[in-house]
C-alpha cells in the first residue's frame, strides 16, 4: 500500500531589507506567492523592510524566497533573512493558495 502523504508542506519568514518600499514589491512579492500557489501575507514593517509569511509545498515557497531575492525592477535588496520562526503579524495583503 503507498503512502497517502502528500507533497511537504512548509512555512517561511522572509525579512527582506534594502530600497523594497514604495516600488510596488508588496504587490509584486503577493502576485509571485500566488503564481506559485503559497498561502501568506506581505506586508511593509515600520523600520522600511518587508515581511512575507509564505506557506506551502517547498519547492513553490522556494520558488517565492527566490523572487523576494530580487524583486521588481527597480527595487534594490541588500539582505533576506528566511526563518522558520512565527511571523510578526498578519497584515496587509494576503494570499490565499
């Protein structure tokens, strides 16, 4: 009898540090997630970084930690930090996967 297990199923947050706000990444970040079929949040953080809560099989969150490294032209990303630890909050845009 073969396991009825589906595909693993993860949940990342990504801090994402750099000229990320005011430059459409929220909404660039969210259509990412939902072209990979993630559920989560993007949001902006008082201190000018964004978070991103994405969950989902591993290789489609992969596939969005990868988009966060580069963002929309125009943004420039100096760090992203991805943790396993709970996020922050749940505000601002959410997607449903």
């Amino acid at each position: 009898m073969g396991s009825t297990d589906g595909p693993t199923r993860v949940q990342r947050r990504l801090r994402i540090e750099g000229a990320v706000q005011g430059i459409g990444y929220r909404a660039g970040c969210a259509r990412a997630a939902e072209r990979a079929g993630v559920a989560g949040h993007v949001r902006n953080l008082p201190d000018r970084s964004v978070e991103a809560v994405v969950e989902g099989t591993t290789d489609a969150v992969e596939a969005v930690v990868a988009w966060c490294r580069t963002g929309p032209e125009g943004a420039r990303v100096d760090r992203v930090e991805v943790t396993d630890e709970a996020p922050t909050g749940n505000a601002g845009f959410a997607v449903r996967g």
